[in-house]
C-alpha cells in the first residue's frame, strides 16, 4: 500500500485526540451536527481525496506520464469529477462559514486538500470560479494552527 492510500485510520485518530486532549473541541457536541460533520468526512474520503489528490494532485507530484511528465489523461479525466466535488463545497459553503456551521474535524480534514488544490493550474481555474471555497480557504489560511503545518517550502 501506498502511503498516501493510507489514510483510513485517521479519522479514528482525529476523533481520539480531540476527545482526549484539551482545547477546543473539534466534534460537535449536538447529535445532528456531529452526524453532518461524519456525513462531510464520509464525502472526503471517499470522493474529494481520490479525485483531488489521488486522481490530480498526485499526478504532479508524482509524474507517471511519458517522459516523466504529468499523466494528461488521468489529470483531464480527473477535472469534471474535481469540478463536481468543489461545486458541493461551494453550495454548502455559501451560507456558512465552515461544513458543519463552525469549525470541525471535517474542515481539518478538507483544509490541505484545498491548500494542494490551490498550487496547480486546472484547480486554480476551478477555484477562482468558487467565491464561498475563496473565502473558506482564506479564513482557514488565517488560523495559527494552519499556518503552523504547512508544508515547508
């Protein structure tokens, strides 16, 4: 297995440490918020991380293509499905501020999909057309904690 296949655990570790350890909880304490939080995460998971990083991002970073370029094809095939995924965030996005209404683990688990996303050409475009993602990733960018693990350049 790949190791950015492996992402499986995580949200039984995310969920373990923000119930263990103090600061502000991640998980919402309300039964329909915290099953729209697992509903978001769900959709990460399953549709956003392999379009977006598996099918996309991973393409640039690990070229696979002739001549050790980016895979075309796979990137092209990727875009509408990519396109699809940033359309429901957008939707959802447009009258609040986080996925679930305040900040939780589903934001955390989107927040660096959407920073990669925003380093490469065809989700750029897709972004600039998304005003609610924009201002998501804005104010996300603006948190201590994100600023703190981003990738060092």
């Amino acid at each position: 297995m790949r190791l950015w296949q492996s992402h499986y655990e995580t949200v039984a570790i995310a969920t373990y440490l923000d119930l263990q350890f103090g600061g502000p909880r991640l998980t919402p304490t309300d039964p329909s918020a915290q099953a729209k939080m697992l509903q978001w995460i769900s959709v990460i998971n399953a549709y956003i991380y392999p379009d977006a990083i598996t099918n996309y991002v991973l393409q640039y970073v690990y070229p696979r293509g002739e001549n050790n370029k980016p895979d075309r094809r796979a990137i092209d095939a990727a875009l509408p499905l990519l396109g699809r995924d940033l359309r429901l965030f957008e939707q959802t996005l447009s009258d609040k501020e986080y996925l679930v209404g305040s900040l939780s683990l589903a934001d955390l688990f989107f927040a660096p999909i959407h920073y990669y996303l925003g380093l490469f050409p065809e989700s750029q475009g897709i972004l600039a057309d998304l005003p609610a993602l924009q201002s998501y990733g804005e104010r996300m960018a603006q948190r201590e904690s994100y600023i703190k693990t981003l990738p060092a350049s």
